[in-house]
C-alpha cells in the first residue's frame, strides 16, 4: 500500500472529454464555422461537432477547455454557455431503371433483384410498382422504413425507373449504390439493370454558437473558418488541506506444484486497484464558475451533468472519472510527482459537512496507478 501526505497535494477530477482517439477517447475536434475568430472575441459559430462519449454527442459541454489551432502560444479556453443549432442533412436518391434503350429492346417478363450491401431482395417483377419496390427493399434485415420508392413512366419507351430515397437508419448520410440482378428477365434485348446516384446524402452540418473565456489574445492575422478547436478535459481541482490517499495493488499468482514440490508459477486474475482518499478540502476551483462540488463529478450529476466518462473502451460501462495527485514537495529542488487513477468509479462516498470532509473509496479499472514525475 501506498501513502500520500496530502498537505502538499492538489487532487484533479477529470472527464473524458479530452481521451485521445489512440485510447479510445474522443480526439475531439470541431471546426470554426461562418463566424471567423478574431482578436478580442468572446464567441463563435462552430461545426462539425461530435462528442461520442457524452451523453449528447452534438452537444459540446458547458465548463469544456478548448484550444484553437492557429492561436498563438496555445491558451486555454472554457465554454461559459451553447446555443444549439438544427443541423440539415440530405437524404440519398438512386435511380433504378432495368434498360437504358429504346421500347423494342426492354423486357416483356421476368424478375430481378435489387441488393445493398450484403442484403438482396426477393425477386421483383420487371413491371412492378413503386409500392411492390419500395416493400421489398423494407423487407431486408434490419432496415424496416428505410426505403421511399417513386416510379416514373418514360414517353414513347417502357425503360421507366424507379428513384429510390433513403430514409431512417440510412437517411442523412452517403450511401453504396444498389446492385441490380436482371439475369431472370426476358423478352428484352439487355438484362442490365442499371443503377445512378441523382441525390448524394449528406450527414447534418451540426453548427453550436458558444461563448467562452478569456477572450480570444492578439495575433497576426485572423482565424478563418475551417480552424481546427481542440477540446480537452472538464476538471475540478480541489486543494487539499489535511488527509490522505492510499492505493491498493495486487498480483495474484498461482503456484503449480510438481510431485507435491513448487514448481512453476504464473500470473492469476488481474485484481482492479483499490483507491480512497480521505480529506479537508480548503477550496475548489472549475475555471468556470458553475457551482459544482466534488460529488458531482464523482457521480456525473447536478454541476457536472454534462461530464463525459473516462471509461476508455466501452462509454456505455457506469460512469467514471480521472482522479490525479499532484504533489508539490514543500523543498525547492524536487520533482512534481503524479499519481494517476484513471478510469475511477466511486463505491462509497461520506461527507462531514461540519468538518469540512470527504471520504471517498471505491476502485479503478486498472491493475497499477500511473505514476511520473517532471522537475520543477
């Protein structure tokens, strides 16, 4: 077991928010919109926003740190409020038509088949209607409502198509072409069914107006659209007055033995370290203003509603948080020391408001703490 004197010690409370992609993190990037940045300015228009592991993804957090790409020496920046906008997306348009010739060379019988992706139709009858289409396209595994079908006669020839819009699941987005199977028709000259996109989907152009602080710091030139806004974590950093930290990690070993004698040995089950924290908190600090207590970051709730889980593999498991120690040793000349806990679920929570108290236990899913040190 180790020990923390926390005296010298401020404990950080992290989000996800700001996990890189490597690690299954967000990598989260926007990109400012119609609105420029400029010097001076405490708002922008931004796009392209997606937050996959927050509980909104097209929501970017209140109390969220963002950096701009082009902005000199890098500041950090906070969002102070959002006003969401409605994103517009397109619905994809296929045309389907079974010749592309005169009345003469179409077929007079048969079916064909229409497929999309690893999915193919029911046989479809080469004079069927816009409904016949449209039902056996619905009718594919898992893309009930997916598809509108119109049909549209040609004068003077019997090549008429069908225009094919996705919708639902397969709506607002780019889509493959539908794979046309004419070999069972007949009476034509050309068993071809041929297939054209007339209408390319595209997602919805997600756009957030934010306001944030401090205002964006001179430069040589102003931020075009199309800068990149990097998001990083959501914290709480809470300077510690007295208490302690203990972590628990264990190794479990299995012991083989041979003829009743030791023998090999190898590794067991990995065990989760065990981690509490026990502390007077002097005072609290969000870079934002919100009230939001420690609690709340813990349990993901009230101030910190919209805190995004750390969990770096799978955002659907219960929520949890970066806990991180940083430790100043009061001797000049001594590394910075930081313990790192992260993806931390709390187990047990107990508050003395009288004294000013929080004691927390609970476990990380991690079999040993990060630790590093840098000079100061």
């Amino acid at each position: 077991m180790a020990r923390i004197e926390l005296r010298y010690c401020t404990i950080t409370l992290s989000d996800g928010l700001g996990l890189p992609s490597a690690v299954g993190g967000v990598g989260a990037t926007a990109e400012v919109s119609t609105t420029a940045a400029v010097s001076g300015d405490t708002s922008l228009t931004v796009k392209n926003v997606f937050i996959p592991r927050a509980k909104n993804r097209q929501k970017i957090p209140v109390g969220a740190r963002f950096t701009l790409a082009t902005e000199a020496n890098n500041p950090v920046h906070v969002v102070q409020s959002r006003v969401q906008a409605t994103g517009v997306g397109t619905n994809e348009q296929q045309e389907v038509q079974l010749v592309d010739a005169l009345a003469a060379d179409a077929p007079t019988g048969g079916t064909f088949t229409l497929s999309f992706g690893t999915l193919t139709t029911i046989p479809i009858a080469y004079d069927a209607s816009a409904t016949d289409v449209q039902d056996a396209l619905n009718s594919l595994t898992g893309l009930a409502n997916c598809f509108v079908v119109a049909f549209t006669p040609v004068a003077s020839t019997v090549n008429s198509y069908w225009t094919v819009t996705f919708q639902g699941l397969l709506g607002n987005a780019k889509q493959p072409l539908l794979v046309g199977n004419g070999v069972a028709l007949t009476g034509g000259v050309s068993t071809v069914v041929t297939v054209a996109e007339t209408v390319a989907g595209t997602s919805p152009d997600q756009t957030v107006d934010i306001t944030f602080s401090p205002a964006i710091g001179a430069a040589t030139s102003t931020y075009s659209v199309g800068d990149v806004i990097t998001f990083q974590a959501q914290q709480l950093a809470i300077k510690i007055g007295e208490g302690n930290l203990t972590y628990t990690e264990k190794k479990e070993y299995k012991y083989d033995l041979e003829r009743g004698n030791l023998d090999a040995v190898r590794e067991g089950n990995e065990v989760p370290v065990d981690m509490k924290f026990e502390a007077v908190y002097e005072h609290i600090t969000t870079g934002t203003g919100e009230p939001l207590s420690p609690i709340d970051a813990l349990k993901g709730e009230l101030g910190a509603a919209e805190w995004v889980t750390s969990d770096p593999v799978d955002p659907c498991q219960p929520y949890s948080v970066q806990v991180q120690i940083e430790y100043v040793p009061p001797c000049s000349g001594q590394d910075i020391e930081y313990t790192v806990f992260p993806d931390f679920r709390v187990e047990t929570k107990e508050i003395d408001f009288m004294k000013a108290m929080i004691s927390v236990n609970g476990k990380c899913n991690i079999t040993e703490a990060e630790v590093y040190r840098v000079p100061q």
